[in-house]
C-alpha cells in the first residue's frame, strides 16, 4: 500500500513537471532563435538566412562584431575574480581566513578561470550568463567540497513569468544522454523507459531541441520550491527526470529541502537587462543590424568591383562586325561595315561619400561597443607613461568595466551561496593552507567552526563580509603603481623596503630578502651617521 501511494506521488510529480517543461519549452522558442542568431553573428556567418538570388554574388563578413566581443572579453578575463572574506568580528578573523583559504581551494580545483571565459562569452554574445553552485562528493580526494561552476545559456530554461530567478515556480536544466548512459547510472528505473515524452515532433520547439533522438535521451533537472506558510521560509528540492518517469527525488534524503538556504542554486547576470524578464540582450543585440548593413555595404562595393573589371561592349546590327570574332582576342585583324555601331560601356563607380560610410559605420560599432584603440591598448599621441596609459584605459572601457562589476557582484552572490554549502554539507576535515604572520601553515577545515554557540546552547552561524578583488592586474596598472612607489621613494615618504614590498614584479622575494640580509649586516651605527651624511648633503645643497 505504501509503495503504491509512493509510486502515485512520484507519478503526479513527473507529470507537473513536464507540464511546466512544455510550457517553459514553448515560451523560449524565440528566445531559442535568437540565441542560434547571436552565435552564429559570433562566427561570422551573417548571410544565413538571406535567401540567395544569384549563387555567385560575393557575401563579405567582416568580423567587427567578433573582433569587439574578443577585445571586451580580453578586458573582462584581466579582471578574473576572487573572493576576500572577512569576519563579522575580530574574534572570528582565523576562521574567516580559513574559509577563504577553502572557496580558494574549490575555486582552483575546478579551474574557474575555465568557467569564467565561458560566462564571459555568454554575457557579452547571448546577453547573459549563468553560474550553478553545489555540493560534489567526489571533489578533494571524496572528501567532497563545493563548486561554481557555468551553465550553458542553452540548457537552461527559467520562468519566463517571472523577472527574479527566485520567484520561479521551477528552473529545469536539461541535456541529451545516450540510453546506455541512463541505463548504467540507473539500472533499476531504465528498465522502465518506453519512450520519451518530450521526444513527440508535433511542436516547432522540438525542432530546436533535438535532432536525433534515436539512441539518446533528455534528462531533466527539475527545481522547484515549496513554500511553508506557518515558518514563512521557502524549501528548494530538486528531481532528476526522463522518459516520463523518476530517477531521483530529493525529497527522500532531504525532505526539509536540499539547500538550508532555501534559494535556488543558480545566479543569472544579465549584460543588458530586459523590461519583464530575468534575462538579458547582449552586444550582438544592440549592434548586429549595423554589421549587416556594413556588410551589405560591401556587397555593394564589391559587386561594382567586379562589373568595372569587365568592361562590356555594345554591338549593332549596322555595325557588320561578328560578335563570336570580336570575342576571339588572339586575332590582330576583325573585318566589319562600321566603328559606329561599336561601343564600350564602363561601369561607373560608386561615389566617395559611400566609401567613406562604410568605414564610418565600421568605427561607430567599434567605438560605441567599447573596442576603441585605448582599449585595444593602442597609445596615441605620444603618450609612453605607464600610468598615463592606465587612466586613458580606465577611461576608455567604461563599457567593460560596468560589465565586470556585474559578473564580480554575481560571483560574490556565489561565493556567500557557496559558503552556506560548505557549512551544510561538509562532514570530513580538510587540509588546507593559509598564511599567519607571513607563514604558510597547514590547518584543518571543520565547518563546525562557521558556527558560534551562544548562551542556552543555540547554534548561530557565523557571518562573513565578502569582498572581490581581480585575481591579476593589468600590466599596465601594475607598471603604473610602480611609478608611484618609486615617486614615493624620490620624495622620502617611503622607505625603500616599503617601496619594494608595495610593488609587483618577478623576483621581488629575493629582493627583499637580499635587501634583509643588507640591513642585519649593517652595524647599528652607520644607519645614523649615513641619515646624517644624507642630511648635511641636502643642507649644502639647499645653501647653494
């Protein structure tokens, strides 16, 4: 009797599921074509839905629009982000640093420099950009630990009612496995599968979705919440479905929701938000008509190119001169009646004006995108100064620049989400590394330390404050703090040692150990008499 009120349960879960599945499915159709539209603008192919009069017409695809997305994305990947945590108070400061240490340690064994290219390709190609976080088992030798990681634009599909990912009645995150992929991860439940319901071709989103379904199948990630009207909290469970039936649910091992958080688990960046929706237009969007008419222009410009290389010759009746003859050019003698009915006729060519659109067209979209030449790092006007260059960067990527501020405040929205993961989910002790007092120790990571016990034994978790920071400058911006510590250094503000630990470049340690090993050998004495050797010598100089 139980089993069977378990299996109706799990019925009437599969079926509100791909209810909303199709539902979801049939309101991205355009969003769908639209996405397949600004990749293939990406690439280049900006001819593929014109229908094609004359085969032999030239089709030129200058690549503006992915030479300015690949500039802004050099500009976005400079500022890869990472994580400073701080505690609430200062009783909390060695834990905060060895959580910072862990999200570090997570961060790097996930390669989330990897994963931030891809979001940056999505944030400025499709317009946003999605970033998962979880818990894996298998991560740190299974011992486990948390992960943010990116989800393709693609295989996602939110609640097109609503303008918040947390206010969607469901998030599905879908993909295509081969039936012996099911069969092996769920022996017992694959021997269930007849057919797929979401593989039927009586709707034109199919079309988009699938192309052969032969030996494949859609798997399903069906997120929902649930809401508890007495405590006023949210419970996110999540189950994995496909062809119709349930593999897993949630709810067995967890039925007071997956995360304690009670959010979903997905953080969506939007480069260019929409009225009414949670997603976002992207640059293609705002520029794409443009780079079609520039290269319409260029069809034009060629097809003349190529009408004026062949001038035409217009022949009459009267003129008594044979066409096949004229045509024959290895004859030095053409017998006929008369010159007069005998014509060249010259394509005449385009006037200058348009010319001169077409490469102002070209240099609108690079400079309204963003992608102009400080940008490209590109100095004029004889600028050579490291520092001058980086402030006429800083103010040439405005663009980039609101574009990595998004995607840093999205991943500091992780890294807290991913926090709390650590803190529910991990059981075992990890090593890991942090620094005190300038040593590199190695400590264990219990996430029964993130929480503080009060008074009457209640456990209240401890809070942090996260901030971002880029993981590597700019070389520029590098080069041009030097210059300050070094103007610090001429003016005496500074002393030398503090010059070169505030500065970057290869081989700093063994300077400054070397400038130690100086300074112990130095006698007590000498530091005084050489400050007032210094001071008489600037006395003598202010005198002269």
């Amino acid at each position: 009797m139980k089993t069977t009120k378990q299996s109706t349960a799990l019925q009437q879960l599969a079926d509100r599921a791909y209810a909303l599945f199709f539902q979801f499915r049939s309101a991205y159709v355009k969003e769908w074509q639209r996405l397949n539209h600004c990749e293939r603008m990406y690439r280049g192919d900006h001819w593929y839905d014109i229908p094609i009069e004359d085969p032999n017409e030239p089709r030129p695809a200058t690549p503006i629009l992915q030479s300015t997305i690949e500039n802004i994305s050099a500009d976005l990947m400079e500022q890869v982000p990472e994580a400073v945590i701080r505690p609430e108070s200062a009783a909390d400061g060695e834990i905060a640093r060895i959580v910072e240490a862990v999200i570090a340690r997570n961060h790097d064994a996930a390669a989330y420099p990897e994963e931030y290219r891809k979001l940056v390709h999505d944030l400025l190609v499709c317009g946003y950009c999605v970033q998962e976080v979880g818990y894996d088992s298998e991560l740190n030798g299974r011992l486990g630990g948390a992960f943010l990681r990116h989800v393709d634009v693609r295989n996602i599909l939110f609640d097109p009612l609503c303008c918040d990912v947390q206010d969607c009645r469901a998030i599905f995150k879908f993909s295509l496995r081969p039936r012996e992929w099911v069969q092996a991860h769920y022996p017992d439940q694959a021997a269930l599968i007849a057919s797929d319901p979401a593989a039927a071709a009586d709707a034109p989103e199919d079309d988009l979705l699938t192309a052969d379904r032969t030996d494949s199948l859609l798997l399903l990630e069906y997120w929902y919440r649930e809401y508890d009207p007495k405590a006023g909290t949210h419970a996110v469970h999540m189950a994995i479905l496909c062809g119709g039936i349930v593999l897993e649910d949630s709810r067995v091992q967890k039925p007071d929701g997956y995360f304690a958080h009670g959010e979903y688990p997905f953080v969506l960046t939007p480069l260019y938000p929409r009225k009414g929706s949670a997603l976002g237009f992207g640059i293609i969007d705002l520029f794409g008509e443009q780079q079609r008419y520039a290269d319409k222009l260029d069809q034009i410009v060629l097809k003349n190119a190529l009408m004026a290389s062949r001038n035409k010759l217009l022949l009459t009746d009267a003129s008594g001169f044979d066409e096949a003859d004229l045509r024959d050019w290895s004859k030095e003698v053409h017998v006929g009646e008369s010159l007069s009915g005998i014509t060249w006729f010259s394509t005449p060519p385009l006037p200058q004006y348009l010319i001169a659109y077409i490469k102002s067209i070209r240099e609108d979209i690079k400079e309204e995108s963003g992608a102009n030449d400080s940008s490209r790092g590109a100095a004029t006007n004889g600028v050579t100064a490291a520092s001058a260059i980086e402030a006429l960067r800083e103010a040439s990527t405005k663009r980039a620049r609101m574009a990595t501020d998004q995607l840093h405040e999205a991943f500091r929205k992780a890294v807290r989400m991913e926090i709390e993961v650590e803190r529910e989910f991990n059981f075992y002790l990890r090593p890991v590394t942090i620094s005190i007092d300038g040593q590199q120790q190695e400590v264990l990571f219990d996430s029964a330390a993130m929480n503080r016990t009060v008074p009457g034994g209640v456990q209240l978790p401890i809070e942090f404050s996260i901030s971002i920071k880029a993981v590597q400058k700019t070389r520029f911006a590098i080069a041009a703090q030097n210059e300050l510590m070094l103007h610090l250094l001429d003016l005496g503000v500074i002393p030398p040692d503090q010059a070169i630990a505030l500065m970057e470049f290869e081989g700093k340690e063994q300077v400054l150990k070397h400038l130690d090993s100086a300074q112990a050998a130095t006698p007590p004495d000498a530091a005084p008499a050489k400050l007032k050797k210094s001071k008489q010598k600037e006395n003598r100089n202010a005198v002269s």
